[in-house]
C-alpha cells in the first residue's frame, strides 16, 4: 500500500483511501467475501486510528496553530466512531440493520477522514520537514505493527493506547486467529 520513502501523510491518504473502498466492496459483496472484507476494514481502521492517537495528533497539538481544539474534536471523532464499530462488530454481519448501521458508519468516517486531511494534514505538510515527516511515516507503521485491531472506545490517549494497546493487540490477534481458523478452514 505504501513506499518506504512515502511521508506521514501520503501513508495516511492511502490508508484513507483504502478505507472507502473497503466499505464499498462490503457494501456491494455477499458472503465470504463481504465477512473478509468487513474483517479488513475493522483491523485497519482500528489500528489507522490507533498510530494516528500516538503519534500524528500529539504532534499536530504542537505543530498546528490552535492544535489543541483541533485534535481534541478530532479525537471526539474517533471515539464515536470506535463505539459504532464496535457494536457494528458485536452485533454481526447478519444483523438485521447491519447496512443502515455500515451506511451510517462509513459517513461518520469520511467524514472524519475529511476533515483529518483539512485540517491537520495540509498543516502538517506545509508546516513541517520533510524528513521529519518521512520520520513520523516510521513510526506510524511501527505503532499499527503492535496496534490491536479491533475498535476499543476510551482509549484515544497516547497514554492509554501506550499503556492498553499492547496487551489488547495480542488478545485481539488471538482472537484474529480463531476466527480465522474457525471461518476460512
């Protein structure tokens, strides 16, 4: 998805990206393929969300002009988001409302995503180096490497990702793995 020679904001944008077409190929597939996409899009947005909370937001509360409102509304953001998510999860694929909800979902987020990119990244890219950009683009993949990846509402702090993510990574890996074994086999 990304070169290693791509900034913080060109991995975020592909991310972003992919993230939209995930909805769309949940919301156009049946079966398998819609459960396998779905079980994609969760993982990434869970663990997006997670490098972004550790280390994009805590540096655009510094870098950006007024950054403090900015992160924290875009932060208020990601905790709705995480709970629909997760109660999206909860509740299943063959919940009767699952579309509605998957609908509503995917508005919240590209919303977001929006105005992420509005206002935070084009500050950021016009405000900081490039090599230091390059630098967070480092440090994001090494924070999604140990990210969980499932959505955990209340834990959008650098210190309560740092301090709850690790231990909820390898529970949700684990339970990656069964369903894993459990679904495809």
């Amino acid at each position: 998805m990304t070169r290693t020679d791509d900034d913080v904001i060109d991995v975020l944008l592909a991310q972003h990206a992919r993230i939209e077409e995930l909805f769309r190929t949940v919301l156009s597939t049946t079966g398998d393929e819609k459960r396998k996409a779905f079980d994609d899009l969760v993982r990434l947005l869970a663990v997006h969300e997670t490098a972004e909370e550790e280390i994009v937001h805590p540096y655009a509360r510094r870098a950006i002009e007024a950054g403090g409102p900015v992160v924290d509304d875009r932060l208020a953001e990601e905790h709705r988001a995480k709970e629909h998510l997760a109660d999206l999860y909860e509740r299943g694929l063959d919940a009767p409302d699952f579309r509605q909800r998957l609908l509503a979902l995917r508005d919240e987020v590209i919303a977001h995503a929006t105005r992420e990119e509005r206002y935070e990244f084009t500050y950021l890219r016009s405000s900081v180096d490039a090599d230091r950009l390059q630098a967070m683009a480092a440090a994001v993949r090494a924070a999604e490497a140990m990210a969980p990846t499932r959505p955990h509402p209340g834990a959008e702090s650098p210190t309560a990702n740092l301090l709850l993510g690790p231990p909820l990574a390898v529970y949700d890996r684990v339970r990656d793995i069964v369903r894993d074994r459990v679904t495809y086999s």
